[in-house]
C-alpha cells in the first residue's frame, strides 16, 4: 500500500511526517522543493527532477539548444 501525491510541496511537507510515521510509501508526480528530499522520510519519493536540477537544466537548453532565442506566439 502506498500514495501517489500529495501533488505539490506544500502538501508534501505537511504529510510528510505523518506518512513516514507510519511506514507509508508516497511518489510525488509534482512536488520539486528540494528541501522534501532532505527531511530524513525514507518513504518519499518524487518522479521527477526537483527545482534545482530542473531550472539549471531549462537554462541549458535555452542557451545552448535554442541559443537563447525563444519564440512567442499569439502576440
């Protein structure tokens, strides 16, 4: 028995405790504070990057993929 979710930080930090008490695996489709991984609960887990890996990344690729040029729609 397990959770998917919660699915953002904020809810992820305040079941976070509660979930880890009881031995209960939880997998955040959406949750990307990085202190969450932090926190000591061995039943968190995320799918997918958090912030600090995710905005460096979007960066690169905007730089070096796109070389810097982002193209707007609808204006």
């Amino acid at each position: 028995m397990g959770v998917v979710g919660p699915a953002f930080s904020g809810e992820s930090a305040a079941a976070g405790p509660i979930f880890a008490e009881g031995g209960v695996p939880t997998i955040s489709p959406s949750a990307t504070n990085p202190a969450l991984s932090t926190n000591g609960w061995d039943t968190f887990h995320r799918a997918l990057g958090n912030d600090a890996t995710r905005g460096p990344a979007a960066a690169a690729y905007i730089k070096d993929t796109l070389r810097g040029q982002v193209c707007l729609r609808d204006r």
